[in-house]
C-alpha cells in the first residue's frame, strides 16, 4: 500500500535531515521551557499568598479569555506576514512578560491582581504565537518527513516540558521566591526569538486577500467540513477539559502529598515523560492500523490515570500515573497535528491552526477553572476524580456517535493525498 512504502522509506530521524528543523525544534524547545519553569513559579506564587483553589482556576482563565478571543484574528494574521518573524516578536512580548512577573516577585506583592494582569497578556501573545509556530513546520521540512517531524517536535516539547518544572522548581526552592525563576524565563524566551529569525522557510505565496470576517472565520469553516479534523480536535477538547488535573498540582503537592515546590516540579514533569516516552515510539513505530480505535483506547487511558491520580496519596504512584497520563495523551496529540497540517491547504494553515488551538486552549485553560471551581465546592480529590469518571462518558459517547473517527485505520492516509499536491 502507499502508506506502507512511505513509512518503509522514512527514516526515524528524516525530519532532522533539515537545518530549519533543528533550528525550529531548539527554538520550540527553549520557549517551552520557559513556559513551564513560569507555570510552576505562577502556581505556587498564587497558591502561597491566597490558599484557595479558585485561584488556581483564574490563572487558567485569564490565559484563556485572550487566547481564545484572539485565535481566529491570530490565525488570519499569521496567514498574511512572515510566520517566523510574527513567532520571534511573540517570544520577545513573553520575555517581557516574564521581566514584569520578576519584578513583582521582587516587591513581594502580596496581591494577585498583577499577576492576573500579566498572565493576561501571556494569553495575547500566545495567541498569535501558536498558530504562526505551527504552520511553520510544513515549511521546513518535506512533506514525506511532516509525519515524523510531528513526532519529533512533539517528543522536544515534552523533554522541555520534563525539564521545565524540575527546573523551576529547584530554582524557586532554592532562591526563596519567583524571581530568578522569571528572569531565566525571558532569557529562553529571548534566545527562543532569536533561533526563530534564522529560520529560513521555502518562498510560499502568503493570502493576499483582504482581511474581512470571511476571511478570519475560513479556518472555522473548514474544520465543520472535515469531520475527521473536528472530531479529533473536539474528542481532544472534552476529554482534558474534565479530566485534566494540571491546574490542582500545587494543591496535592502542598496538601495531599506534602512535597513542596521541589516536588510540584516532579509533578508537573511526570505526564511529560510519559509523552515524550510516547513521541519517540510513534516516531521509531507510527501509527499505520486501527488509528482510531488506538486513538479512542488511548483517551480512555488517560481518564483512568486521572481517576487514579486523584485516589492516591503516595508520591510514587501519582507519579507513575502521570507518566501513564501523559503517554495516552501524546497519542491524541501526534495524530491530531498530523491530520490538521496535511489536510490543510497551505495558505490557510495558519486559520485551521488557530481553530485548532481554540480546542487546545479551551481544554487546558477552561479546564483549569473548572478544575479551580470543582474543587472549591468538593474538594481538590473529588474534583479530579469526578473529572477523570467525565472523561470515561466522553469517549463512550465518541466512540457510539462519530463513525468517521471511530472507523480511521490509517493514519498516514489521511494527508497522503494533499502532501501530493491534491485539493483537500
């Protein structure tokens, strides 16, 4: 079969045959890493001066507000100028961000309010950051070696996503407050910004079309129309937004599991060693058969794990279901970014990214506020373990109601056609 030959002649490691993608892969990297040492220094710095849940849910939602209310003009954007460049002013927007958190930590502010306020515009740069990061890739590599690439960008995003937390939390634990956790987090965001302008793409026309409402809502109107992408992306939405637990971590490692900074680090690292474990077995052996099925067991793991999670009160199993959380949820997120990217037309990829991680957003984001929320009215162990028996629901009714990705077996059929050079 097609499929076959193209997974017979594709190296594990083609995508790194590119310069622009090992260039693109450190830049994606550093800036990671500086998101997730400032997610750990922003959890525990709230967490310390209010002790409430709810709190937690708020770092989340205004992160969201301006990153979901900006996706479709950020997509639209990010299909009109030099998608590199847009990603290089975004990192140094962050790295301005991270230097106003240092100086709040620094003055020992005992309000939450500026922080919120800064996290807010974390939110604006992120949304024109996501969109333009990922249309880049298709550009930089062969579109034969995109699948791969998928792999490889997303096992790099999780060993930062490793290191990220470890790191911040060790540097918080060590320094005594946010501050120097902040200052490290604009110099990745700085040197992320750099490696960004290097990136040399090949020549593509960008959309010259004027930008009306249309236009910015497009990317919306091509996901309806593919049930494939909508169904992926959607499973994704419902299935973190309930059971993700992400957002109560300060609380179980202060809490329930009494560890400490250090140990939210560990904790916030778990689920990417579990994805990163996952990013480079789907890179050595990718999903060819059953890819929905696969797809759906997988989702249902990872309510499982959370369900676990919640139970637990020893370290070592809350870590190890995290690593298994994680490795479910790197399957979801390697198949989801295939079949957006090569299902999309060039020229657009920067609107259909942009719907894609509104789904991203919403999940993550929303679903730290209603894990803040649950929480605050039944407790940080019933909110997770009520969210993970959510995400059981959700597959269920998934896999009874959508045909189309329930029936998916290969994956790599699924962009073969339009990396050939076929309308979609």
């Amino acid at each position: 079969m097609a499929g076959e030959a193209i997974h017979a002649t594709v190296a594990p490691r083609a995508a790194f045959q590119h310069r622009d993608f090992r260039r693109y892969v450190a830049s994606w990297s550093l800036a990671n890493l500086g998101e997730q040492m400032l997610g750990v220094a922003v959890g525990w710095q709230v967490y310390a001066i209010t002790h409430r849940a709810i709190d937690l849910g708020y770092v989340g939602l205004v992160q969201f507000v301006p990153a979901f209310g900006l996706s479709l003009l950020a997509g639209s954007v990010a299909d009109r100028v030099d998608r590199r460049r847009l990603v290089a002013v975004c990192n140094l927007a962050l790295a301005a961000c991270a230097l106003a958190l240092a100086a709040i930590a620094a003055y020992r502010l005992e309000t939450v309010a500026p922080i919120y306020a800064v996290l807010f515009l974390v939110g604006v740069a992120r949304a024109f950051d996501a969109p333009a990061g990922q249309a880049l890739v298709p550009e930089i590599v062969a579109p034969q070696h995109f699948p791969n690439a998928v792999s490889w960008t997303s096992t790099a995003w999780q060993a930062s996503t490793i290191v990220g937390p470890v790191a911040g939390g060790l540097l918080y634990g060590v320094a005594g407050d946010a501050t120097w956790v902040y200052a490290a987090c604009a110099a990745l965001h700085t040197s992320a910004s750099l490696l960004a302008l290097s990136l040399r793409p090949r020549p593509s026309a960008a959309d010259k079309k004027a930008m009306t409402w249309s236009e910015v809502l497009a990317g919306l109107h091509f996901v309806r129309a593919h049930p494939l992408i909508l169904e992926s992306v959607s499973l994704d939405l419902f299935a973190v937004l309930l059971g993700g637990a992400t957002a109560l971590l300060p609380i179980f490692a202060s809490d329930v599991l009494h560890v400490g900074p250090r140990g939210l680090g560990a904790l916030r690292s778990a689920p990417a060693v579990g994805a990163a474990a996952m990013a480079v077995a789907l890179a050595y052996r990718p999903l060819t058969r059953r890819a929905g099925p696969i797809l759906l067991a997988c989702v249902a793991t990872f309510g499982l794990a959370t369900i676990v999670f919640g139970l637990s009160r020893n370290f070592g199993l809350s870590l190890a279901s995290l690593v298994v959380l994680g490795a479910s949820d790197m399957v979801s997120v390697v198949l989801r970014a295939t079949v957006v990217q090569l299902r999309t037309p060039h020229q657009m990829r920067g609107r259909v990214s942009a719907v894609s991680m509104m789904f991203i957003t919403a999940s993550s984001d929303l679903g730290g506020l209603e894990s803040g929320v649950t929480a605050a009215w039944w407790g940080a162990v019933p909110a997770v373990v009520v969210g993970g028996f959510g995400t059981l629901v959700v597959v269920a009714m998934y896999t009874f109601w959508f045909r189309t990705l329930r029936g998916m077996d290969r994956l790599d059929e699924a962009g073969l056609d339009f990396a050939r050079g076929a309308t979609p």
